[in-house]
C-alpha cells in the first residue's frame, strides 16, 4: 500500500471518531486554542494605605480576556482577575460589563506596574451587547486589574500607585 493511500485509509478511520468530540472543543482545536485553564497569581498593590494583597485569575489569552468575570454572581473581597495583554494596548482599547453581573472597579496599569487610571462598571442588564457601554481608560496600559465595585475607593487606592507579582517582579513603591 503506498503512502498517500495508507494517509487516506488512516484519516477516514479518524473522522468518525471526530464526530464524538463535543462541537465547542471541535471548534477550539480548529482554531489552535484549545481551552488553557487559568492560571491564579498572588498580587499586591501599594498604596499610602500599605500594601494590599489580592488572589487573582489571569487571563492571558484572547478567550480568556473576552470572557472575564461574565456570569460570576459574587467575587470573593481579596480576589480579582488580571487581564495581561502582550502588547500595550490603544488609549481606546475599552472594556465593558455586557452579561456581567456584579459591579467591578478596573485599574489600567503601565509596563512598570503603576496604575494609570480606574474605572468603576455597574452591571449592564441589557440583553443587547450594543446597549453595554465601555469603559476606555484615557491612557495606553499593559495590563488591567478588575476587582469588586469599591475596592479601590475603600482603600484609598489610586492613580499613581504600584501592583506588584512578588513572585515575578518583587516590590515597588507609590510615587511621591
């Protein structure tokens, strides 16, 4: 039996096996990004108040950040999610609370960590994504940081302040 012939007999015993894979983890591999878990990472935030420690969820890859805190009905007071982006990324590049169901504060932070602007999001209860509004922060960031709705006012936390990963970056200090 030759090659290409041996290829053909291979791949037509594999297809119906495809057909037993769920659709969405079909569509995944199809697309080369097959669902990654996230990754948890332990982060501080360094404000005049001292610092603040958080547990957050990063989300790292495109489905990940498109997907969020959608559909969460409560964030624990010391957790968040950490949206990493490889690239810094537009002035315009917003986010928005479409089928987000909590009120969340967001920072957007710089390449060396300080926060250069906060947002705070109530819920959109539209049904409709185009009835969401977004959220932009005004300024070009690396990486935004989403809490629970009054996190950062509570605790004094502020543009100009420093968010660390001890376990990547160390410690920073709040400019004066």
């Amino acid at each position: 039996m030759d090659h290409t012939r041996r290829t053909l007999l291979k791949a037509s015993l594999l297809l119906p096996l495809a057909a037993l894979l769920p659709m969405s983890l079909l569509s995944s591999f199809a697309w080369g990004q097959a669902t990654k878990e996230m990754q948890t990472l332990a982060l501080a935030i360094h404000s005049e108040g001292g610092p603040h420690r958080l547990d957050v969820e990063v989300a790292e890859t495109s489905s990940q950040r498109q997907r969020g805190l959608m559909g969460r009905e409560s964030l624990p007071e010391a957790q968040g999610m950490l949206f990493r982006f490889e690239n810094e990324q537009s002035v315009n590049n917003a986010f928005w609370m479409y089928k987000t169901l909590i009120p969340l504060d967001i920072a957007f932070i710089d390449a060396n960590g300080r926060i250069v602007a906060i947002n705070t999001m109530p819920p959109c209860e539209s049904t409709s994504p185009s009835d969401c509004p977004s959220y932009p922060p005004g300024t070009a960031y690396h990486s935004a940081l989403e809490v629970n709705g009054g996190y950062f006012a509570e605790r004094g936390i502020k543009v100009g302040d420093c968010v660390s990963i001890p376990e990547d970056a160390g410690f920073c200090q709040p400019e004066n």
